[in-house]
C-alpha cells in the first residue's frame, strides 16, 4: 500500500538548491554556505543579493559593478508610472505589488529571454524597482512626493528617506540594511516555492515573481509582521502578560511565534531582537519592545514557543518610521533578492515541477441524461 501523502508536503524535498539551508535543531540558517550570523550586520543587502544572484560575496570592483547596475535599474518604466495612482487609490499594498510587478514587465528590455544573462540583468532589475514600487505606491496614496532615488545611497537608505521623507541616520540605515539581509532568503518556503513551480514551466522571471508576491499575500505565510504590530497596538502596556494568557487560553493564535523548520529560537530573531532594544531605547519610548519582550516571556513559557522572524521585526519596522501595513511589502523588497536568485537556479537546471496526487473522490459514477438526475 502505498504511503500516505504528507500534508502540506512537509519535510517533502522539492528541489536541489545552492542557495540558502537550514538546520532547524539547531536553529543556524546559511546563504550558500554563509552562516547568517557573519552576514548580518557585516553584509550590506547589496553584497547579499550580489551572493545570491552571481553565487559569490563580491569583491569592491565587482560591488561597484553591480551597485552600479541596480542604479541603472532603478527606473521606473513608463507603464507603471502611467498606472501607480489608479492602482494605489482601489488596490491594498500587497494587491497593489502584485499588480506593478506584472506591469513592470512589460518595460523590460530583456522580457522575451530566459537566457542567464538577461536572468541577470531581471533580477538586478527587479531588486532594485521593487523598493522604489512600495514607496512610489505609498506616495500616491498618500498624495504626497518623494525624492528621486539618490545614486550614492544604498537600496536600505533611499527606501526610508522616501518612505518617512526624512534622510535617516547612519544607525538606521545600518539596523534597516541588516534586516533586508535577514530576510533576503529562506529555502523553500511558499512564495518561493510558488515563484520556482512558475520558472519551471518555462515563464519568465517577472511571472515568476508575481507567484511569490500572490503567495506571499496570504496570511499564513506574510502579513505576521504586520498581526504583531496590530496585536501590541490593541493591548493595555500594563496588562500584557494576562492578555496573552487569555488569548491562549482562548485557543487565539498570536502571531510571530513558531515555526515550521525551526524547533529552537528563529536565528534571525536574535539579531531583530536586539535591533528593536536598540531603537525603542534611542527613540526615548521603548513601550512596545518591553511589551514584545513580556509577550515572548509568557508564549515561551506556556506554550515552548519562540519566536520567530516576524515578531521583532514589526517593533523595528515601527521605530523606523514604516507604517505597519507596509511590513509585509518591506518583506517582498528584500526577499526579491532570494526569488530572483531562485528562478535563475531553477532555469539552469530545470525540470517542469508536477507532484502527484492522491484521490479521494467518488469512483465508478454512472452518467445519467439531465432530465433523470
């Protein structure tokens, strides 16, 4: 007889990588070979997606090469830029991404061509548009205007003087630089998974990212981030740890802790962790880290639940002036590096992704005419 399938096909291998691994007893996460523990904090996002696309850390001629190609990128074409107010004042953030990626397709010079340099040439692309979408998005519904990217500031710097409209600090530009790091890739979770099953059938990158993106949307995979800043918003500073308690008691979910790979503390946890201290303590008023860390307290304890990537992010995203139904599309700016890096790994060595099924319909049904059923 033959095995059951495993539901939500975990611990299922669905592909070979190079890219990024796990060790979930462990809790240790590794970029092609990398423990995240040196790349944080030491890596710039650029060095990072660099890594990722290209398979090497970057020495300073090659740093400034790509740096320079991610400049050239950065324009919007002219489809998007004819359709970002309409699209911003009916769509919500996430619908709004999924939506400007598809229509950024169309300006791509290289949209015909799978072939690994034009791959390349996307996802650097892709990488460098994606943070100019959210901030061109969230000025459009907001009516309000942004600076045109700066060519000497990094990915993490130009996004926050446009979205705060302010140009941040050293310290900030750093904390938000390691968290685009952190959250740069993560094996074979859904929207990357979503995004190589759309490679392998031969589509191109931007198709591809659209299935991440539309994956990534769902509640069950992004938008944590987001639940964990609008849960510390509902809650009484003073009376954190009984309202975690009733809400477990509740059998309620609270979001940001657990997760499907790791059975110890999340790696990148520890480092957000430490990025929210930092910040609550430098803004003058560190309510909602103290809050994040008694809610983390009473989950451990009653539950054995760490947390996980989402939890300390909302409160860093929060001190760095992000609004909080940003923080899922902060998510996708990021993790584009890892997804672009995926469909060129899936297009050098494809096979068309077709798991099988198990049936558990009806069987031998007779047809009857219309008029006797």
């Amino acid at each position: 007889m033959a095995d059951k399938p495993t539901k939500g096909l975990a611990d299922v291998v669905a592909a070979s990588t190079a890219l990024s691994d796990i060790d979930g007893k462990a809790g240790r996460l590794f970029y092609r070979g990398y423990d995240i523990h040196d790349l944080a904090g030491r890596t710039t996002f650029e060095e990072t997606a660099h890594l990722l696309q290209h398979g090497k850390l970057p020495n300073r001629e090659q740093l400034a090469a790509y740096g320079d190609e991610l400049v050239r990128g950065r324009k919007l074409g002219n489809l998007v830029q004819a359709n970002v107010a309409e699209i911003a004042e009916k769509q919500e953030p996430m619908e709004a991404l999924r939506t400007l990626v598809s229509l950024a397709s169309a300006d791509d010079p290289d949209k015909d061509s799978n072939a690994a340099d034009a791959n390349l040439r996307k996802a650097a692309r892709l990488t460098a548009q994606q943070p100019l979408l959210v901030a061109r998005y969230h000025a459009s519904r907001t009516g309000t205007e942004i600076p045109e990217p700066d060519p000497e500031l990094s990915i993490a710097a130009n996004f926050l003087l446009q979205i705060t409209g302010r140009l941040p600090s050293d310290r900030e530009v750093e904390i938000f630089d390691e968290c685009l790091v952190l959250h740069a890739d993560h094996t074979m979770n859904a929207s990357t998974f979503a995004a190589r099953v759309c490679a392998a059938t031969l589509s191109d990158m931007h198709s591809a990212v659209v299935a991440a993106i539309g994956t990534l949307k769902g509640p069950l995979h992004g938008g944590a981030n987001e639940q964990v800043m609008r849960t510390l918003e509902s809650l009484d500073s003073t009376g954190v740890a009984q309202a975690v308690r009733d809400k477990l008691a509740a059998h309620e979910k609270i979001m940001g802790f657990g997760h499907r790979v790791y059975k110890v503390e999340d790696p990148r946890a520890t480092h957000l962790r430490a990025m929210s201290r930092e910040l609550g303590e430098a803004s003058g008023d560190d309510t909602y880290y103290r809050m994040s860390k008694e809610m983390e307290e009473v989950v451990l304890a009653e539950k054995g639940l760490y947390p996980n990537v989402d939890f300390f992010a909302a409160t860093v995203y929060h001190y760095l002036g992000i609004p909080t139904d940003l923080f899922t599309p902060v998510f996708s700016v990021s993790r584009m590096a890892g997804w672009t890096a995926h469909v060129i790994e899936q297009h050098a060595d494809n096979r068309l992704i077709r798991p099988d099924s198990e049936y558990i319909g009806e069987r031998d049904q007779k047809w009857t005419p219309i008029d006797e059923r």
